[in-house]
C-alpha cells in the first residue's frame, strides 16, 4: 500500500489542479487547439495529441518547427482569451460546494494556464477564487515539475507533507509526488499511475477531501481505491 505523507494533528492543505479537475475544459481545449491548427494548415488531431503532453512552446516545437514560435503563441493566447470571454464552460459537480465548505488560506489553486483566464473561467462558473493562484506566469518550471506545488505550499505557509493535492492528469500528480505531497486522481475512469487514492469523479471524492482538510487524524475514505 502507498503511504501519504501527511503529519497527524498538522494543520492541511489542498491544493487543486483547474482544467480538468474543477472545470470541465476538454472541448474547449479541443476547439482552441483545432482552430490553431487548421490556421496553420496543421492536423488538429495530430497537434491536439502533442499538446496534450506538452507546453505550448514544445508543442510549437514539434509540429510547427518551422514557425516563429512567438507568433504561435501569441496567436493561441488570443485563442484562449477569446474563449474565456465567449465559450461554454461547466464546473465539475461537486466543485462549487467543496471549494466554498474550505477554510480561507488552506487551499489554493496551480495550474499551467493564466491566473487571468481561471479568474474568467471561475467568474462565468460561479467558483470562488482563493487567495493563492499559482499559473503559468508564476513558476518557470511548469508540470511535472514539483516546483508548482512547493511555491502553491510556501504561498500558503505549509509543509509540503501536509497538502493534499487532487488532479486529474499523470504530469500533475507527478508534479505532487515529486513535491512530496499526497496525490488523490479525480475524473478519470481508471487510476493515474502514483496517486495514493483514486475516484472517478470530484462529486465521490469531495466528502474525502473535507474530512482530510478539517480532521486531525489520517481519514480512511469508504468507496474510494486505495492504490496499491
């Protein structure tokens, strides 16, 4: 059985993963990402795939090598800034009731997009905004780094052994591990390799993710896997 790391009797933290985790962005991700490429007679399906496990400069890279990648990214930006103004976008269930029952100060936000668009995102889903955001602009070492996760814990004054950190993509629990923390996988259909617990939804997880924030002993959640 994996171990978590968390100290009984600390104080605890959670720290969330955005897209994916709390707000369901896959389409918009896919037209964002479509519209890119079709603007550079590239193979949505194709640069879809690459960006998916890459940042936006390494996906540049590999499929538009022969591009100024400035202008690559620039023409994203205004893409996805767009999108923010004018696409449709979901919180996941379970979202809006888990973030407004956490206490001020023990949670933040990491994310590899800009603090500008989840506010955006967040404002349009009705989701609170913490006091710590850690983006893309924040960190010069991005997923699967730890560095994201360990500034998100040194914002908050915290341990990295007591923060909780809920994604849904292998990068970010990577990113979590590496930092030390403990791992839970959400919205995901079988378990990311690495996380100490998985759930299949946010909506299964967000009683587990309470007790964890608020009690001072190690919880034992019923209905969730325990990796092994």
């Amino acid at each position: 059985m994996i171990s978590e790391p968390a100290r009984p009797g600390a104080m605890r933290y959670v720290l969330f993963d955005v897209d994916g985790t709390l707000i369901d962005a896959v389409d918009n991700q896919h037209l964002v990402w479509r519209t890119w490429a079709e603007r550079y007679g590239l193979d949505p399906v194709e640069v879809y795939r690459v960006a998916l496990r890459t940042r936006p400069m390494e996906t540049f890279a590999q499929v538009a090598p022969d591009q100024d990648p400035r202008e690559c990214l620039a023409a994203l930006h205004e893409l996805e800034d767009e999108d923010v103004r004018s696409g449709t976008y979901t919180a996941f269930d379970g979202a809006s009731e888990l973030l407004s029952a956490l206490e001020p100060g023990t949670w933040a936000l990491v994310t590899s997009n800009y603090e500008h668009r989840v506010r955006g995102r967040f404002g349009r889903t009705g989701l609170p905004v913490p006091k710590v955001v850690v983006d893309a602009a924040a960190v010069a070492e991005g997923k699967p780094s730890p560095v994201p996760y360990l500034q998100a814990a040194a914002q908050l004054g915290a341990q990295p052994e007591n923060c909780l950190v809920i994604e849904d993509a292998p990068s970010g629990v990577q990113s979590g591990l590496r930092a030390g923390m403990t791992v839970w996988g959400v919205n995901a259909p079988t378990a990311v390799d690495g996380v100490h617990r998985h759930f299949g939804s946010l909506r299964e997880a967000v009683r587990d993710i309470l007790a964890f924030a608020s009690g001072p002993r190690p919880y034992r959640p019923e209905g969730a896997v325990t990796v092994e």
